[in-house]
C-alpha cells in the first residue's frame, strides 16, 4: 500500500533467500529449487519497488548487463596477463579501474 511496505517486502524476500542459504538439511536438488524460488521472490518484488519509482524493470537490467558488459571488456583491456591467471584482489583492483573508466 506505501513505499515502506514495498522496501520491507523486498528486503524479507532477502532475508528468506538467505535463510535457505544457510539451511543444512537440504539436499542439492531441493536446495537449488528453494533457492531459485525465492530468488524470483526477490526479483518480483523488486520489480515492483523500480514500478513505484517509474522504473522498466527489463530496461533496467538491459542497462545493466550492457554496463557489465562494458566494465569488463574495459578490465580485459587494461590486464596485463590473462584474466584467469589473476587472483581476486588482482580482479578487484582492475574492476574497481574499469568503474572508473567507464562510468555508464
């Protein structure tokens, strides 16, 4: 009904994603089932939090993996030794560069 009721809801569906995360007594197959679950709970719910603010939820996440996709080939550019040779704090170093580099 509010913006606050909309923040809680997505925040709870974080909150059960999370739990499922942490639940030892699931097998493998039941623990991907819940977890993809609630995680389109997630998703669900925050499409509807972009809609209060007159967001297209599928223009939003075109954007974003365009970005992505823009970070990373900056990254790949900047390396000087294969990506996959490198370690994380390697990774972060370039990602946190790329950011800087490609802004949008």
């Amino acid at each position: 009904p509010d913006l606050d009721s909309l923040w809680q809801c997505v925040m709870s569906e974080f909150d059960e994603f999370r739990a499922v995360t942490a639940d030892t007594l699931l097998d493998e197959a039941e623990r991907k089932d819940r977890l993809e679950d609630e995680f389109g709970d997630i998703l669900f719910a925050s499409i509807n939090l972009g809609r209060h603010f007159g967001v297209d939820g599928e223009v939003a996440l075109h954007r974003a993996v365009d970005k992505f996709t823009r970070r990373f080939q900056q990254m790949e550019a900047m390396a000087d030794k294969p990506l996959d040779t490198l370690s994380f704090e390697d990774w972060d170093t370039l990602w946190n560069r790329a950011k800087q580099k490609v802004k949008t």
